[in-house]
C-alpha cells in the first residue's frame, strides 16, 4: 500500500462562504468569501458570483490553508 493512499473524492471541491451585501458592479447579492492563490501569494477574496467582480482582495496565509507555526505566535 503506498504512504498516501488515492484520494475517494472524483473532484476537488472549495466551500465559499456566503457573505451579506450587494455588489456595487451588477447589484446582485451572491456574493461569496474563498482564498485563491495568483502570482502574488494567497489571497482571501469576496466576489460576486453573478459577475465575478472582486469586492475585496485580502493577503492570506504564505502557504494557504496551511498555517506555520510561527504565524502563530
């Protein structure tokens, strides 16, 4: 049996979490909070999944959901 076993799962799904508001571009109140990861690093965002207009665009952990320990202290 190899160390890391398939993954089950036949896709990779993300959880965007529900945020309240409207978006300023189409008006629309889908908006939604995830991380994503560009030439810049890891960044959570809020965007409108109506337009995909970004509403906000924090810096996020260096490595994502990964968290150093010394991030921690």
């Amino acid at each position: 049996m190899p160390p890391f076993p398939r993954p089950q799962e036949p896709t990779v799904s993300l959880h965007k979490e529900p945020v309240d508001g409207a978006c300023p571009q189409c008006a629309a109140t889908q908006l939604r909070r995830y991380p994503v990861n560009s030439e810049g690093g890891w960044f959570e965002v809020v965007k409108c999944q109506n337009c995909l207009h970004s509403v906000s665009r924090e810096r996020w952990n260096l490595f994502g959901s990964l968290q150093l320990l010394s991030d921690t202290i």
